[in-house]
C-alpha cells in the first residue's frame, strides 16, 4: 500500500500547520542558537576540570546547535512553500531532525546514568578517565546516524520526478512499502529509540531519589545527591515534555498515512497533533541547556560576570607577564 500526504477532507489544515512550524521554528531560533553557543564556550574554555558527564553535555549540545543552524532554512520554507536549495540539502535537513532527536535521547541517558552511577558508587566512577565518555558518545553518534537514516531514505522515492524537490519535509512523498515492514520498523524505533531510554532515564530518577535516604559517608550533607537528583529528574522532565508526545503520535500517524484508521474525526486530530508533537521535539534545544545551567555548579559559578572577569584579567596576565 502506498502511503501519500494527499490533501482530503479528513487530512490536517496545511497552511495553519505551515504557520505553526514557522512561528514555532522562529522562536525556538535565537534562544537556541544563543544557549547552545554560550554553552559550548563555556565548556570548552573553563569547565576542562569537571568530570561529570561534561563529554555528554558538549555532545548534546552540538546535536542541539545543529538543528538550530538547520531552522532558518526551515521557516524560509514554510513562509514561502517552496525550496529553492536543492534535493541534497533538504535531505540532510529533514534526517538532521531525526539525528538530533535521538541523539539527545542517547545524550540525555548517558547524563542520567552517569550522575547516577557517580552518586550510588563514587570511589569507582570518580576517577572514571574522560576517553572512556569520548569512546561512547562516538559508538553514540555511529549508532544514531545509522538508525535514522530509514526516515530520509523513505522520502527518496526514486520514481518521483524532480519536481518534488519544489517540496521538503513533511511534504515530500512516501516511498511505497509493505505495511508488516512499516509495522516492524515502527516499532523497533518506538521500543529503541524511546520506550528503553525513557525507562532507564525513570531507573536512575528512581535509584537517585532512593539514595537520598541512604546514609554515605563522602556525601554526609547530601548536597551532592540532591545536586544529581535535579539534574537526573530535569533530563527526564526533557523527556516527558519534548519526546513523549512525538512518540505517542508516531505510530499513529504510521497508520493514518496509511490508511489504517478510518474514522475521519479521529485522522484529523492524529494529523492536527503531529506538528505540534514535532515542534515539541525541537523545543528540546531550548530545554537542555537548563540541565547545564540549573543542575551544574561549574557551569552557573563560569557563566558568573565576576569569574569572567578574573579568567579575564588572568588570561591577560599570562599574555603580557
């Protein structure tokens, strides 16, 4: 059965949903783009002694700053409904989403297993070397970039004349494909991608939160376990706010493109919803970086004017001393 984006009555309000992604896409911009740059200098120029879960927080921060670069080029086509800029760059900017998605999934566990693992086994994971962190999130990256490759290579429909590439993201075609194919490959990204990290995110949220009644002896004034309890729970609020809904509308937009649900009433809402889940997910750029700000000592005491100023004034020293 072939699957289409084919306007009908049952189908989602196109230029209501053109103006949502483009209004949604605009804000999410410069918050993002500024967050995600300022996070990057600081890690890279003054938190190189911090050895808890840095290497994560820098790769998601790259994911996220990736897809901001890729936003401009994305309101420009829902503005105009047009794309001027050729099929190759409109196929890495529709995988560059999914890339980003699921690398900040992987990112956001590595974070919450890190913290968590540090805070119930500290004499083991505190002196854990940085490479090992730099050997996972490359496994990461690899992993990632090959699992989502599925969703531009389903929008490659050989057939199509070039004329679709007036066209991109959502509204490019469908390549057919069998519905058992469809129905497995839903899964395994519904199950891998989302539903496993999610529920080791919720295992460390839980282990963090039941440290806190234990007694340990390097921790006596649990300031360190509450300090990994915020950052543990706000990577799982980033979850549940930005990934939930766009993976419980997944599968369901799977069978409405397909045909599989007929009630138009209940189509409708599942095409309506889509978008907004999808603007959610993106809104995970805006997100993240609270996890740096609010949950990590060394980055809010760096980002301060006053130790700016003294870096400064040290960096200067060592220059004309």
């Amino acid at each position: 059965m072939k699957m289409s984006n084919d306007s009908s009555s049952c189908s989602d309000d196109r230029n209501a949903t053109n103006f949502l992604y483009a209004v949604m896409y605009a804000i999410i911009f410069v918050p993002g783009l500024i967050a995600n740059v300022l996070a990057l200098w600081v890690f890279h120029a003054y938190v190189r002694e911090t050895k808890r879960a840095v290497i994560f927080m820098i790769n998601l921060a790259i994911a996220d700053l990736a897809q901001v670069l890729s936003l401009p080029l994305r309101i420009f086509y829902y503005l105009h409904h047009a794309w001027p800029f050729g099929s190759f760059l409109c196929m890495f900017c529709f995988y560059l989403k999914y890339v980003n998605m699921y690398a900040s999934i992987f990112f956001l566990v590595c974070i919450s297993v890190r913290r968590c693992l540090f805070l119930i086994q500290p004499f083991k994971y505190n002196d854990c070397k940085r490479r090992y962190d730099v050997y996972v999130s490359i496994v990461g990256w690899l992993l990632v970039g090959a699992a989502c490759l599925p969703f531009p290579l389903m929008r490659l429909d050989t057939k199509s004349n070039s004329s679709h590439f007036n066209s991109c993201f959502a509204d490019l075609p469908i390549i057919e494909i069998g519905i058992p194919t469809s129905a497995i490959m839903v899964t395994l990204a519904e199950l891998t991608g989302f539903v496993l990290p999610l529920v080791i995110t919720l295992i460390c949220s839980w282990k963090t939160i039941m440290s806190l009644r234990e007694k340990n002896p390097v921790m006596q004034d649990s300031g360190e376990k509450k300090k990994a309890l915020k950052m543990v729970l706000t990577c799982s609020m980033v979850f549940l706010v930005c990934f939930a809904p766009y993976h419980i509308t997944f599968p369901l937009h799977f069978l409405a493109l397909a045909g599989r649900i007929e009630d138009c009433s209940t189509k409708k809402i599942i095409l309506t919803f889509h978008p907004v889940a999808l603007c959610l997910a993106s809104l995970n750029c805006c997100l993240d970086p609270v996890i740096y700000y609010f949950t990590t000592d060394e980055f809010r005491r760096r980002l301060s004017r006053q130790e700016i100023s003294e870096n400064g004034i040290q960096l200067n020293s060592k220059e004309y001393g």
